[in-house]
C-alpha cells in the first residue's frame, strides 16, 4: 500500500503572469452541474476589467462562441475568482452547465476585449496571457498545443477519477489532478512510496490507485505516439502504460526493454492501465523478441485477463465483414469467427498499416493485443510485418520499377516481408528470396521472367524483363 507523506499547501506565485488559471474542474458527476474555473491573482483585489475568458472546442479547434467579460470584477482578498455552475459555492459568475466541455478543449485568459472572440476564432496567442489544453482520457489535440504554444494537454481524468478531481496548478508549472477546491489553496501531490512487483502479473494483482515500481525488467512490444502509449509484456503477463502528461520521456522503440518502471495502476473500462509517474531512463536492453501464444477465441471468451495486453496470435479465423470490397476503418468494430466461437475485432490503431486496406475473405491468421472494454475482450490487430498476413496481395497498392531491370528490382507500397520467386519461361525456378523493399538480379541472365510475390494467404504472378 502507498504511504503518504504530510500534504503541502500551496499558492502559485509566479513573476511574469500577474494571473493564471489556476483551477479547470471540466467533468463533475452526473450532469456536469458543479464544472468552474479559478483564476488566481498574485496581488489580492486585482481588477479584471480587460480580461476574457474564453473556451476552444477541440472538435473544430475554434472559439465557442461564448466568451466571458471579466470587465468589472475582480479576484478576492485571496487572490481568487470563480467562474462556475450554480453548483459551485462561491462562484463569481455563473455559468450554465455543461458549458465547460469534457475534452480535448481548451480554456484561455486573453487581455483583450470580449467582442473579438465571437463563434468560431481561430487559435490566438495575441494578448493571450494563460491557456490549459485538457482532456479526460482523450487523444492530444496537436492543433491547439501547437496553435497556443503548449506541449502538455493535461488529463483531469489521470487518476481514473475524472467526476470528482480537478486539474490544479502546482508549484513545478504543471496540472495535477486532485479533490477540487474553488477559492481555497490548491494542494501539493504528496510524496509517493512505491510498493515494489517484481513480476508484471504481481501488478495487475495490485490494487487500483496504488503506487508501484516494477523492478523486473519488461520489453516493449508496441508504442503510440497517441497518449505516448507503450504495451509490455514478461514472462508473466502484459501491460498498457497511458502516458498521457508525457513523463516518459526517453524514446523506446519495440524490442528495448525497460527497468524500474514507476507509477500508478489504473483502471479503464475494465481494461488495466499503468500511469507512468517518472521516467525509467535509458532501454535497459534492445533487440528483444517476443514470441506470441497462439489462443482460440474460447480462450478469450473463457478468461481474457491472463492475456490482456499480451501479444496473442489467432489462426483460422474469418471477419464477417470481409466481402472483397470492404476496407478496415478506423476505431471500429468487426465480428471474427473460427466457426464455433466469436468475438470483437477492434481497429484501435488509427496509425496502423492495415486501415483503408481491403480485408481479406476467407481464413486469416494474425498477432493481436487482447484487450477489453466493459468486461468483453476485444482484439486488437498490430501493426506490424506479421500482422499484415491478413490482408490479401490483390488488393494491396505496389508497384515493380524498373523493369526492364539491369540489377536492383525495387518494390513500393509493401509494408512487410514477402517471397519472391522468379521462374524462366520453362518455369525453372532460378531465385527465391523474403525482401520486402529491393531484390538484386544482377546474376540472372537477359530474358523474361515470371516474378511470383507470395504472402500466407495469397500470391500475385507478374512478367519481369531482365537486359
């Protein structure tokens, strides 16, 4: 169990911002009835008059039309003001609810006049004097963190408990999420004392909200650029780190492994998470492989948490939706089917190379991440070489060039390994090689050629003439 040390309280004082948001409560229970701002001011009693405030709608990364004058207010004898919901004791204006909307948004502190911020502005830094980009457990919005000159869209949600904690200003600059205080001092993050796992399995065993070091060392099997996400596997089991504040800031690539790994356990949609607190530093190792386990869907549909995050491979199975036209969509859900048993086929990866590409009819096989969504296990295709078995040669874009061809025939638009074999006219078989990018046939003779590209699930025969 984490042990905490004597809370800290504190107040921002910064020398080059006179005020700044200090407090963003976007997501409260039920309908969002007790959602408020709060503005601090160094100096007590500071008048607004000139100031706006004004939220940006991460949908269209545009104003909402619906700015607030501060003109004739001003922060208390404490430096504080509150723009809330009638929810929220002590609010100096009020607002109705649900105004504050969940996320990826933004709340921005302008000196400059109301009227220049009617529906629909675009992203200013003129007379902008604070921002906070936010979420709660959404993607990152790169237009308005690069439109405000931010690099951290921080997640009100980072504890797994978004309905009743806030994002609070803290001495370091940053947000953290906490219990709410609208014109009170905001509270410094105590201490943490990390309980130590040495296994991955002995993590997921933990409890949620408590802190953790994991001192065995753990490859990483796949990284996001969306929430800086990373999948970890041991030998006992697998993980999903959400870095959503970007404390991880060493770049790991698939393969490395990673060493002292600490943070929170969370939890969502039943799916286990764990929230980076530091980062671990340099790959402890590269260049490791995992192997993954082959599994049925009545394993999955049995009991799906001994393999959650974890690198499945699944063989002999059909997408019902396949029908040699449809192509994979991103952050949808397919039906698969071995024949006997079913289950969810999730394209969770915008970034993954088989989104827009046709899905192949007939048996697949493929690796996958378990994982889950309200207690029903899902899978989640990777997006990698191995992956790409499910996808059919003839409906993949590549082209050949040159040909004629003197020495290197090149390939483009493959995007995993494939066999290459090239038969004279007689159909002798003369060469046989995986490429996936470039095939040396200096050593062949002048002539044609048949040229066979085969994958495990289809094969695709073209003429190459070698001068």
């Amino acid at each position: 169990m984490k042990k905490l040390s004597t809370l800290i309280l504190f107040l921002p004082i910064f020398a080059n911002a006179q005020i700044v948001i200090n407090e963003v409560d976007a997501d409260t229970p039920g309908t969002d009835t007790a959602e408020f701002i709060e503005l601090y001011s160094a100096t007590p009693n500071t008048d607004l008059t000139g100031y706006t405030v004004v939220f940006y709608n991460g949908s269209d990364d545009k104003s909402t039309g619906n700015p607030i004058d501060l003109t004739g207010y001003s922060t208390d004898a404490n430096g504080f003001f509150v723009i809330g919901n009638s929810g929220v004791t002590g609010a100096s204006i009020t607002i109705n609810s649900n105004a504050i909307q969940n996320g990826p948004d933004a709340v921005a502190l302008f000196q400059d006049d109301a009227s220049n911020f009617p529906n629909d502005t675009e992203i200013t830094t003129t007379n902008l004097i604070d921002v906070v980009v936010y979420d709660t457990s959404d993607g990152d919005d790169s237009v308005l963190l690069s439109g405000f000159g931010e690099t951290t869209q921080w997640d009100e949600n980072m504890n797994s408990d978004k309905d009743n904690q806030s994002l609070q200003l803290i001495s370091d600059g940053s947000y953290f999420a906490m219990t709410p205080t609208p014109n009170a001092q905001n509270t410094e993050p105590s201490a943490i004392t990390y309980s130590s796992v040495a296994t991955i399995s002995a993590l997921r065993a933990g409890t949620v909200g408590d802190y953790y070091e994991l001192t065995v060392e753990a490859v990483v099997t796949y990284t996001r650029s969306n929430r800086n996400q990373k999948y970890i596997q041991d030998a006992s089991g697998a993980i999903l780190i959400d870095d959503s504040s970007g404390k991880i800031t060493t770049s790991y690539t698939a393969g490395d492994g990673m060493t002292g790994l600490k943070g929170k356990l969370s939890e969502y949609n039943d799916l286990f998470q764990f929230v980076p607190e530091e980062d671990p530093g340099a790959p402890s190792s590269n260049g490791n492989t995992v192997t993954p386990q082959t599994v049925t869907i009545s394993d999955l549909l049995t009991d799906h948490e001994p393999y959650e995050s974890e690198v499945v491979r699944l063989e002999n199975v059909t997408i019902s939706e396949a029908n040699g036209t449809a192509a994979f969509s991103p952050n949808t859900n397919y039906n698969i089917t071995d024949g006997t048993d079913s289950m969810t086929l999730r394209t969770s990866f915008n970034e993954a190379v088989y989104i827009d590409q046709i899905m192949t009819t007939g048996q697949v096989s493929f690796n996958a991440f378990v994982s889950e969504f309200g207690g029903t296990p899902q899978v989640i295709p990777m997006s990698d070489q191995t992956t790409l078995d499910f996808l059919d040669l003839d409906v993949l874009s590549f082209a050949i060039y040159p040909n004629p061809v003197q020495t290197n025939l090149n390939f483009s638009g493959l995007t995993n390994l494939v066999q290459i074999s090239v038969f004279d006219m007689l159909g002798k078989l003369h060469m046989q090689a995986e490429v996936i990018n470039t095939l040396d046939v200096s050593a062949l003779k002048s002539g044609l050629y048949m040229l066979e590209i085969k994958n495990e699930n289809s094969s695709k025969v073209f003429k190459m003439l070698k001068e």
